[in-house]
C-alpha cells in the first residue's frame, strides 16, 4: 500500500512515502511558520524522488495533535481533501505518540506556551496516560532518570531530542487509527480542557 505521511503539528515538516512495509522516502526540516509554503513544494519532490504518480497513492497518515493550532490544520487539510477526492482510506496518530515512538518507557514534551507543554508517556508504543497538558513543573512528577524524552525537553531541562519521525510512522503502523468519517475529523488541541491530569 503506497502511503504518504504527514506532520506538521510542530515546529518540523515532516514528509514520509511508505511502501507496503518500506519506508521509501522521509524529508524531515525545521520549517516554523512556513509548512503551508513549502508542503506542497516538498511533497511534488518526494513524488518524483520515488518514481510516484498521484494516482498510483492508496492512502494517507496524519498526525491530529495536540500541537500548533495552525499547525495541525495544514497536514489535516491537505490530507482530508486528497482523500475525499480520491477515495482514499485516512489515518490518524498522536504527534505525541510519534515523537515517542517504539521503545521502552518514554516521554514526548512540546511547548504549549504560558508555562505549559504538551505531555504524552508511553511504553513501547502504547499510552501509559492520556495525552495531557501540564504545567512546566508538573511534568517531573510522571518521570524518572529512566525515561527518554522526546520533543521539547529544554523546557523540562532535559536534552532536547528529535527523531527520525518518518521512521516512526512505519515503526507506529500498528497504531494507525481509521478515521471513519473524514468530514468529522477534527485537530485534538487539548487546551479547551480546564482539567490537568495530576499525579
């Protein structure tokens, strides 16, 4: 299945063409506040990187959130127009999922503003909590000298790391989840909720 990839829920665009289980090509480059100038650019390069058609995509992958309001808006609109003109099967995954990847326990931190982050713990890919937002100084209390922090972890004074995430949506192919009705789908912001998930 020829499926293209997209993340654009940060600070990174994120590009990755899978081919059945090949990951076939990534583009991966900080493009703060210029994602929606240069996704389409990159994505006609990774196109004809590959020897693809447009015709010959069979699916999409997404990251819905949380992450930049605007952010998000950009891979999901350009995704739920392809797929509603052409057919095509939709999935989604948490850009917090992403950033962690498969491993053992880890934690993705991306800034929220105002003192805040976004904060998602998983253990080899699966959830350990609900995908949250946390004050700055609540994060410590959900990890220890044993957990790998992904994303913004300067603001936790953590090393800040960012992976390889087109070869995290191959690795995370287990965990892509259908969107039933593309029309419905809507960016999960998290910051409409007032309750903070406490230890």
């Amino acid at each position: 299945m020829k499926t293209v990839c997209l993340d654009t829920s940060h600070r990174t665009l994120t590009i990755a063409l899978i081919d059945e289980d090949t990951l076939v090509y990534r583009f991966q480059k900080d493009a703060f506040k210029a994602q929606s100038e240069t996704i389409m650019v990159e994505l006609d390069q990774a196109f004809k990187s590959v020897g693809w058609a447009p015709r010959q995509l069979e699916a999409m992958v997404i990251t819905d959130g949380p992450g930049s309001y605007t952010g998000i808006r950009i891979a999901m609109t350009i995704a739920k127009v392809i797929c509603q003109q052409a057919s095509l099967p939709l999935y989604c995954v948490s850009s917090l999922q992403l950033l962690a990847g498969i491993h053992g326990k880890s934690a993705s931190v991306m800034d929220a503003r105002s003192h805040r982050v976004y904060f998602g713990l998983y253990e080899n890919g699966k959830s350990v909590i609900e995908d949250t937002i946390l004050n700055v100084d609540e994060v410590m209390n959900f990890i220890d000298e044993k957990t790998i922090v992904f994303g913004d972890g300067v603001l936790i004074h953590k090393e800040t790391t960012l992976p390889d995430l087109g070869q995290r949506f191959l690795d995370l192919k287990p965990y892509w989840k259908l969107v039933e009705n593309i029309h419905t789908l809507q960016p999960r912001y998290l910051k409409e909720s007032e309750v903070y998930l406490k230890p």
